[in-house]
C-alpha cells in the first residue's frame, strides 16, 4: 500500500491510497460467498477505482464514490485454482478538523453472514489532520509564558538573584517556540514537539529563579551570622569578656538563625523554595537582632567604667541621669573641698 502524501494532512490535501488484496483460498473457493469485502474512508469527497485480476487478466470496473465501497462475495467467489487479485486506488481530500485528530484514511475488513468483522482480515491505515490554527494557538501561548519568564527575570536580576540558568533556558525555549513557528503544516507533529520542549525550558526557568531567589536569600542570611560570630569571639578571646552575663543571650539569639537556616536549606533540598525564603528572612532578623546587641554590649564594656545598676530591674533611669549625677558628684567634691579648708583654718586659729 502507498499512501500519498505521508505524514500529517491539513484540511483540503488530496490523498491518493493505492494498494492490492490478495485472496487466499481457505476453502474450495477464494472468498466466502456469504461474506462481504468491506472498505471505509474519512476523506472528503473519496472515489474508488478498482480491478478485478482473474488469472491476471484485468476485469476494471466503474468507479465508485462514497466513503463506503462494499463487495460482495457473490461477485468475489471464485474457485480456489483460480488467481483472485483486487487493485484498487481510493481518491479524496482531508477533511475539516474542530481540533487536530487522526482520521482513517483506508479501513478494509471482511464481514461474514453473521454481520461480524473477521478479525484477522482488519486493515487500517490512519492519518494526523491537522487544525492549522492549533500551532499557531500554542505558539502564542508559549509566547506569552515566555514573556512571563522575562518578567520574572528582569525582576529577580534587579533583586541581584543570579539569573543565568534561568536566562539560558529563555533562550533555549525561544529558539525551539521560532522552530515550532516556521515549519510546513506537515510538520505538525515536529512543531508540537519544540512547542512542548519549550514548555518544559520554560518551566525550568521559572525554577530556576525561584531556587536562585531563594539562595540569594540564605546568602543574605548567613552574612549577619559571620558578623556575630566575629564579636563572640572578641568576648571569648579576652578574660574580662568571656564571662559576661549578656554573652549566653547573644549566642542564644545566634544559635536560633542558625536554626532557622538549617531549615531553610532543607526546603531549598525539598524544592520549597518559598518555604526556605521565608525561613531565610526568619534567620536573618534573629541573627541581625544578636548581632546588633552584641556591638551594643560590645560597646559598653570598651567604653570603660560604668555606673552599677543599683535599681530595680523594672525600673529605668531617664535619659540624662548619669550627667545629672555627674555634676552633683562635682558639686559635692567642690563643697567638701571648701568646707576641709575652713575647717583647716579654724583650727589654725585655735
């Protein structure tokens, strides 16, 4: 059997089928008389000519349309020491498609007396007809995902997310969306192809900014992290320092972002790259928090002497009292001086 042409058919494509049937005689005779030869098309407008080859004498008889051309066993019996071969050649156009969908082009059968179809006779030959407006539907689809990737990237890049892998997998899903674009209606099935493979690049990509997003994020995290390491160190580094009574807080407040770091590379791992921004921002307020009362105490303890909190815990000075205290402190030194001196000089006098 030929079939032209092959692959896939847009609507209106004349297709010719040529092919022979050969029989094989199972019993005294080369076809059962209470059998029917049953051939069916899906083309548009079909037309089928055949010839009956007895003997290899040609017996051509009028060409016949409909997309249904039966014979009988009546005109197909003949006795089993004579050569029966039927060369037929189907005529027709593919037909419109509301979407894209194989058709039969050739189905060939034999029913018997029952009205039943003998099994091992079935031959079908199908093919792809195309709705030429889905290529173009998906390409405009995958079009405006890959827009959306661009969006994505422009906006992550000016974050300073490295976006390199997301922008290679645009440019690898742009290429296949313009291959998909400019082949022949035949190629559908290639075209769909690069459409899906572009599809699957641009899914990629959006996977690739979320997880860059997300490891920008526990960079980000791990930067106050070093710092706060680095004032723990100064006060475990000096004596006077090591045992002070704020330290254990800091490094509670330390060893909790880094907790929540922790977790937020697990869901880096699990592919839950929201879950790990989320934990990532988690670990840098904790840790910006140690790292900001550490500098505080950090200062305090490098200033020198300081007053002793001889209150309440629950009750706080106000902003000026040390100055405040401190010019008292002076006065009551100036008055002490004054008054040793007098007293010097009374008792001079006697």
């Amino acid at each position: 059997m030929t079939i032209e042409p092959s692959g896939s058919l847009t609507p209106g494509t004349t297709v010719t089928a040529s092919f022979k049937i050969g029989f094989s005689a199972s019993s005294s005779l080369t076809f059962p008389e209470g059998s029917d030869l049953v051939m069916t098309t899906d083309l548009k407008d079909p037309s089928w000519s055949y010839t009956i080859l007895l003997n290899d004498v040609e017996n051509p008889r009028n060409p016949v349309g409909g997309k249904t051309l039966e014979l009988s066993g009546f005109e197909l019996s003949y006795p089993s020491d004579v050569s029966e071969v039927i060369r037929v050649t189907l005529k027709g156009t593919a037909p419109s498609v509301d979407a894209t969908s194989e058709k039969t082009i050739l189905n060939v059968k034999e029913v018997d007396s029952n009205g039943n179809t003998v099994a091992s006779s079935a031959v079908t030959k199908t093919a792809l007809v195309i709705n030429t407006g889905d290529v173009s539907k998906q390409v405009s689809e995958k079009n405006s995902n890959l827009q959306a990737l661009q969006a994505q990237i422009d906006e992550k890049s000016a974050m300073g997310v490295d976006t390199s892998s997301a922008e290679a997998y645009f440019n690898d899903a742009q290429s296949k969306i313009s291959t998909a674009s400019s082949r022949p209606a035949t190629q559908y099935t290639e075209a769909i192809a690069d459409l899906t493979s572009a599809q699957t690049s641009i899914d990629a990509g959006n996977t690739a900014v979320e997880l860059a997003w997300a490891e920008m994020e526990v960079a980000s995290a791990q930067v106050p992290i070093d710092r706060v390491d680095g004032v723990i160190a100064w006060f475990k580094g000096n004596q006077s320092t090591a045992s002070d009574t704020q330290l254990s807080a800091i490094v509670a407040k330390r060893e909790s972002a880094v907790t929540y770091l922790s977790n937020a590379n697990d869901a880096i791992n699990s592919g839950n790259y929201q879950q790990a921004r989320t934990k990532a921002a988690e670990a840098f307020a904790k840790a910006n928090e140690s790292y900001t009362d550490a500098l505080v105490r950090q200062k305090q303890l490098s200033s020198g002497f300081q007053f002793p909190n001889i209150l309440p815990s629950n009750i706080k000075l106000p902003g000026g009292i040390f100055l405040i205290i401190g010019i008292i402190v002076v006065v009551l030194v100036v008055v002490g001086v004054i008054i040793y001196r007098r007293r010097s000089s009374w008792d001079e006098l006697g």
